[in-house]
C-alpha cells in the first residue's frame, strides 16, 4: 500500500470539501439553520406588516382630526412618525396589547406620502 497516495488523497478531500464549503456559503446561496431561522422570521414580519398596513391607514382615516394629525405626521422625521403612528394605536393589530412596529414604520410611511 502505499502510504504517499492514501494520505494525498486524503489531503486532497479535505481541501476540495473546505473549498466547496466556501463557495458554498460565499456564492451558492447556502446558510446555517440559524441563519434560515432569522430571515424565515425577517420575511415572516415584512409579510405581517405589509399585509396590515392598509387597515393601519384605514384606522387612521377614522380619527375625525386625521387632517391635522396628518400634518403633525409630515412635520416630523420618520422615527417620530412611526413612534406617532404607535402612540395612537393606528397599528395596533387586533388581540394585541402593544402596536407593531413594523405596521406603524410602513403605515407611518404611506402617511408621508400621502397627498394633503
């Protein structure tokens, strides 16, 4: 047997496995199952926030001082229109305690945007 081939051989598996490895992570789009449990959760939240917003501008239309609120809203920076948004209960989503977050930042968003 010779001794020379079998450890080359071996040398030469490890290297080729470490090199698909990083092109693997690096290129091929692989991911740790920790890592696909926090951008399943990311997506899981963007998908929840893009689907309730509406209702968020929606309760928003109902306030009867919706037009001065909506100037208060555009006078201030994005931070403040969401933590505004928040405050209000706009985006507080029904059974729930607490507004969410992501709700007031995109409804907060569309009220910016909104024409006066």
């Amino acid at each position: 047997m010779d001794w020379d081939k079998i450890k080359l051989g071996g040398w030469s598996a490890a290297g080729g496995a470490v090199l698909a490895m990083i092109v693997g992570f690096n290129y091929g789009g692989w991911v740790t199952g920790g890592t696909a449990d926090v951008l399943a959760k990311e997506i899981a939240e963007n998908s929840v926030a893009k689907r309730f917003t509406p209702s968020c501008v929606a309760r928003f239309n109902q306030d009867a001082k919706k037009d001065e609120k909506l100037k208060a809203i555009k006078a201030k920076d994005a931070w403040d229109a969401q933590k505004f948004v928040e405050e209000n209960g706009w985006a507080t989503l029904p059974g729930e305690e607490r507004a969410d977050s992501k709700v007031a930042e995109g409804c907060a968003k569309s009220l910016m945007e909104a024409k006066s």
